[in-house]
C-alpha cells in the first residue's frame, strides 16, 4: 500500500471516530443531531421539564479531544423530583417505585384538620315550650316575669242539696291570688291550676231581668255556683237583678261599663275611663261604694280583645283577666235563640270534652244559653266533671240592704244615633239597656225601690215573657219548638250578622 493511501484511510478513521463520539452525546443530550450546524453549547443549568422524567442512570461518557467540550454529567432524573414527605403517622408509608417505572407524582400528604373544622356543629337545642310561652305572656302583658301567685283551694264538705241528691254542687272553691296582674286562658296560653275535668262557669254581658233570673234558678237547683262579669249599663238597667246574683253567693267580675268592642284601638284613658266607669257603677248599687280599686279584681275584655296597655295599667291594680277556655257559640248564629239551645249546650261538652274542663264561657243574656242551664249541669255531672268556684283571695265588702241613688237610665240617655251604628262604634250594651229603661216610668232621679235579698224581684210583664223551663234531658238537649220572641229575641236577631262577623261579644 502506498503512504498516500494509509494517510487517506488515517484521516476518514479519525473522522468517523469524531462523528461516532459526537452522535453518543447527542443522543445523551436528547438533542436532535443537525448535519451542517454546530453543536450546542452545554449549559451550566438543566433544562426545567414540564413532567418529571422518568428515572434512569446515565453513564459517564469519555472526554473527547478537541471537537466537543466535556459536558458535566446529567444529574439523575430523582434527585430534581422533590422528595415525597413523610406521611402521617395513620396513612401507610409508600412504597419505592421499581427500576426503570415513572416516579409518582409528588403528593402532599393529608394532613388532619382541626376537629372544629371537619366536625359538623352540634344541632340547636328545641326551644323550651315552658320557655317560649313565658316569653309570648311577658309581650302581651308587659310583664317581664311573672308574679309568684298562692292561690287558696278549699275542699268543698259535701251537704245535701234540697230536693236534687244528684246535683252536681261545689267542688273545691279556688281563692285566686291576682297580686301583680293574673291572666289565664287561651288568649294567653295558661290555664288556671285545675285538675283534670274540673270547670269554672261564667256569664257574661249580663244582667237581664228574667233570663238571669233563670240561670240563677238552675244553678241554685244544682247547688253549685258561677262567675258573673257584669256590664256596667246593664246593671244600671237591672241593678234588683245584679243584687240578687250577689246574694245568691256567686262571684260579681266586671266586663266595662258599655261592651266597646273595639276599646282595645282607642286612647288608653279613654279606655281606662270606660273600665273604671263599669265597676265603679258595678260596685255602688252592691256595696254603695265606690273607689279607685275594684271591689273585686276580676275582669274580661269585651271580646277577649286584649290591649298590653290596659294590661299593664291592670297590673297596678292587682288585677286578674280572665279568658277562657271553652264556650257555647251562643253568640254566632244558630246559636242566639231559645230553639237554639241545643246547639249551645253540645257545642260548650264538646269544648270541655277536647280541653278536659277549663272557664267556660256562657251569657246569661241570651235565650240559648238561660235555658239550658239545668241540663248541662246535669251532664257535666254524668261525664264526671266538677264544678271549681273562683273567688278573689280578698273579700269584697259586705252587700247593702237599702236603697240607694237612683242609676237608672233613661231612653233619652241610651239612644244610639244612626251615625253611632257602624261597626266602630257598635254599643250592644247600650242598645240592650235601652230597650229596657223607662218602660216603668222611671228616670235616672229617681231611687231605688229597698233591696231585699229574700224578696225576688219584681218583673216588669211588659219586659219579660215566661218561658218554659228546660226539659230534663242527658247528653244533649232535644230540639223545642220555637217560643214567641220578646223584645230581646228579636233585638238580638238583628246583631247577629254583627256578632257574626266580630266574633265574640
């Protein structure tokens, strides 16, 4: 061989050998190799990936002589992963990954939040019922807790009742104690102490010559007693039969001196005047006085309409508001006349069935109601219940026996002007008691005839008609063909769409 052809072959091994070195490198960089372009220079810093590469050794390749400068070695693909951190002491440690797999993704490991952060908040505890009703009371009564109150219960010793061994009598007599304002019924959510079945009766609107007198009959044949929350202008109108309801021993409340249905709107003193009106003249014709207090501390609004202003105004005068618990309907219509009786004596068992006894709520001004007196009396006494006498904790004064300044009114005093007759200024009472007053000639000078509690009183036949006493019945009372209305059956058929549309009187 010739030296000429030993220098050409020396020189294409030498470049082959370069070409061989720089295409390894290359192929370590991951550079793509560029024919005809120089090589990339090294960096001092590695290239930022987007993923993590995957984990592999790389072997330390030869310096090369002159062509290519030395590049440092790659640092393992590990060691630019951050290292996974240690995993609390409840989630299991991971495991390495086998040679040559993709590393995991770093994860953080889970960390325990507080227990206030993944614990759900305990549920509100369920407002105190007790609680709550307290709260409602405090609102309508303006009493922001209520009066401690010790009432007096006295058993009643049993006594024959003259010709009746089956009346139903008394029970108990409850002394209420109404210091600081008392207020029972459902217009207040309470109930008087009772036990189970026991019932207060009461009558309102009242007194009427000849239905009153009716209902004191029939109480006074079942030898038991009643509430009576008496009007000012109709004891005005009937003060012989106001004083008769006292002496028998029933309780004398009050109910205003005109029945305002819609006092609880006006101007308190306005309202106070009218209240303070209704016992004072309540008080005069029994007592023959009269004073800032009432004799007796028991009252009901006209309505049950309930005023906070005249409640804290009643707290001062240690005053006891009653609501009630059952009634008759005797009110509404189908309810108001003497063929009506029936529905009002099943309405009022139903009530004290659904309740088990409470006030119930009668007026002894309406037919319905004075006669069917007797036989709901006697089926209180077969379903078990038992009549409780309320009566304040302190003694009114003793009654009179004389006569004393004539109070009666005149038609003249009691006559309704057309433009009073809406319903804002609706006045049953003053109506009743104009239908009555004057018939006998009397006027408001003239005194009262001498009151004898022996002596019943005497009837103005112009006034009353006798009606029929109620049939002896048990469980309901039977349809009565419809009596002849007297002046007050049909003054009360034109309220009743009146009272129909307010509700209760």
């Amino acid at each position: 061989m010739r030296r000429s052809d030993l220098r050409h072959l020396a020189v294409a091994g030498a470049g082959t050998l370069a070409l061989c070195a720089a295409s390894t490198l290359a192929i370590a960089q991951n550079t793509p190799m560029q024919l005809g372009a120089p090589l990339p220079k090294p960096t001092a810093t590695a290239p930022v990936a987007a993923a993590p590469a995957p984990a592999m050794k790389v072997a330390a390749q030869p310096a090369t002589t002159g062509t290519v400068p030395e590049k440092p070695p790659l640092k393992p693909a590990v060691a630019a992963t951050p290292a996974v951190k240690p995993a609390a002491t409840a989630t299991p440690a991971a495991k390495p990954a086998p040679a040559g797999a993709p590393a995991a993704k770093p994860t953080a490991a889970p960390t325990a939040k507080p227990a206030t952060a993944t614990a759900k908040p305990p549920a509100a505890p369920k407002p105190d019922p007790a609680v709550a009703k307290a709260a409602l009371l405090a609102k309508m009564t303006g009493q922001v807790k209520a009066p401690e109150h010790t009432h007096v219960f006295e058993t009643v010793k049993p006594t024959a009742c003259p010709g009746n061994p089956d009346a139903i009598g008394v029970s108990r007599v409850m002394k209420v104690d109404t210091t600081g304002g008392y207020y029972v019924g459902q217009t207040y959510h309470t109930r008087m102490p009772l036990e189970p079945k026991e019932v207060v009766l009461t009558f309102d609107d009242g007194p009427m010559q000849g239905r009153t007198e009716r209902v004191l009959e029939a109480l006074d044949k079942e030898c038991t007693k009643a509430s009576f929350f008496i009007v000012g202008q109709m004891a005005k109108a009937y003060p012989e039969t106001l004083r008769k309801t006292a002496a028998a021993g029933h309780t004398i409340a009050y109910h205003t001196m005109t029945h305002p249905l819609n006092m609880v709107k006006w101007p308190l003193d306005k309202a106070q005047a009218n209240v303070r009106d209704g016992w004072q003249t309540v008080d005069q014709i029994l007592y023959g006085q009269a004073g800032d207090h009432p004799a007796t501390p028991f009252f009901r609004y006209p309505g049950l309409f309930n005023s906070r202003a005249l409640n804290e105004w009643f707290n001062g005068l240690d005053m006891g508001v009653y609501a009630i618990d059952a009634a008759g309907n005797d009110w509404l219509k189908g309810y108001i006349t003497l063929s009506d009786g029936p529905n009002v004596m099943n309405r009022a068992l139903a009530e004290l069935e659904a309740r088990q006894g409470g006030i119930l709520l009668l007026h002894d001004i309406k037919d319905s109601s004075s006669s069917i007196v007797g036989p709901l009396l006697k089926e209180l006494k077969k379903r078990g219940f038992k009549i409780v006498h309320i009566m304040p904790k302190k003694a009114p004064p003793k009654l009179i026996a004389g006569p004393i300044q004539g109070v009666l009114p005149t038609i003249a005093e009691t006559t309704v002007p057309v433009g009073e007759r809406d319903l804002a200024n609706f006045d049953a009472a003053k109506r009743l008691a104009q239908q009555g007053a004057g018939r006998s000639g009397q006027t408001s000078a003239a005194a009262l005839p001498a009151y004898d509690a022996a002596r019943p009183p005497v009837q103005n036949a112009a006034l009353v008609k006798e009606v029929p006493a109620a049939p002896e019945t048990t469980g309901s009372v039977p349809s009565r063909p419809k009596a002849e209305e007297g002046w007050f059956s049909s003054t009360a058929a034109s309220f009743r769409g009146v009272a129909s549309a307010v509700g209760l009187w």
